[in-house]
C-alpha cells in the first residue's frame, strides 16, 4: 500500500498517495485535487519563458547553447533524483525499466531539442514570440495525437471546433510575429 500524504489547504482536508499523484493513476478526478492541478499546470505554463530566458543568460556567459542545455538537464536531473530518493516507491525495479519500448528512451533527445531551441530563440524572438510558437505547435501536434490516439492516450475526434481553436492559435502567433 503507498504511503499517502495529508494536507490542510484552505481549511479542507485533502489525503493522495504519492503514487496516484505522480503517475497520474486518479480515476474520475474532481473536486480539490482537481483545482490544485489545474493551478500547478497554469504555474508550470507561467515558468515556460523563464526558464528559457535563464538558460540563455548561462549560454551568453558560457558562450555555449549547448552547455546551457546541459546544465540546465543536470541541476535538474539532481534535483528529480533528490525527489526520488524521498518519495517512497519512485524508483522502479530493474524488470520494469527492461519493459519501456525502446522508442520511450528517446524522449530526452526530445527534451534536449526543446531546452536548446527556446534558449536559443528566446533572445532573438522575444519571449512572447518563442512561446506563442511553442504553444501553436503543441496544439497542433496534440490536436493529431488525440485525433488518432497516438502513445494510448484516448481518441478525442478533431472536431470542427477543435480545429477552430487550433487555427485561431495559429493566427495569434502570426499576429503577434506581424504586430
């Protein structure tokens, strides 16, 4: 059984296991839980130009994009290790990590892509630009992955409404590159 954890927030109780939390195994999620994800993600979605524009201060000083990156992949490699090492059951047995499709390693190439690209873009894009970009092509690419249920996740129809919101996404960038 995972050890859980208790919260008091706005003088509600609030009990998770650490395990539901972190994998995301919260079926027909709702209530408190809810909110507070939608708030950490809206924090994370606020943290997406900074943490681009930071790197590219330590590319300037370094005068390496790419030991930017790196360094950047490092402090935080530390600091998801330092997380392991304190929330019980984070580290998976050997069995498990021989079973992940080969393809799944590669997300970290994907990872150092992005990291390199935003501070690269940043200083010459402007934050509002390398963003709004980022956002459009994530949209768009989750726009197909849903359509058709790409890595399991569950089909969601590229409806006509769906693709509106998508293009407007699409048109916003444009106008914030024109204006």
């Amino acid at each position: 059984m995972a050890r859980g954890c208790f919260f008091l927030i706005l003088d509600q109780p609030l009990m998770f296991s650490y395990q539901s939390l972190l994998v995301g195994a919260i079926p027909g999620i709702g209530g408190l839980m809810y909110e507070i994800i939608l708030v950490l993600t809206l924090l994370a979605g606020c943290l997406m130009p900074v943490q681009p524009a930071m790197n590219a201060i330590v590319a300037q000083w370094t005068n390496s994009a790419f030991f930017a990156a790196f360094l950047s992949f490092f402090v935080g490699t530390v600091a998801l290790g330092l997380v392991c090492q304190i929330l019980p059951n984070s580290w998976p047995a050997r069995p498990a990590l021989l079973q992940i499709p080969w393809w799944c390693w590669t997300a970290g190439i994907l990872g150092a892509f992005f990291v390199t690209m935003t501070l690269v873009a940043i200083p010459r894009l402007g934050a509002l630009t390398t963003i709004a970009l980022l956002v459009a092509g994530q949209m768009l690419i989750s726009l197909v992955m849903d359509h058709y249920g790409w890595f399991g996740i569950p089909v969601q129809v590229a409806s006509p409404g769906r693709m509106l919101g998508a293009l407007f996404l699409v048109v916003g960038v444009l106008c914030i590159q024109k204006f």
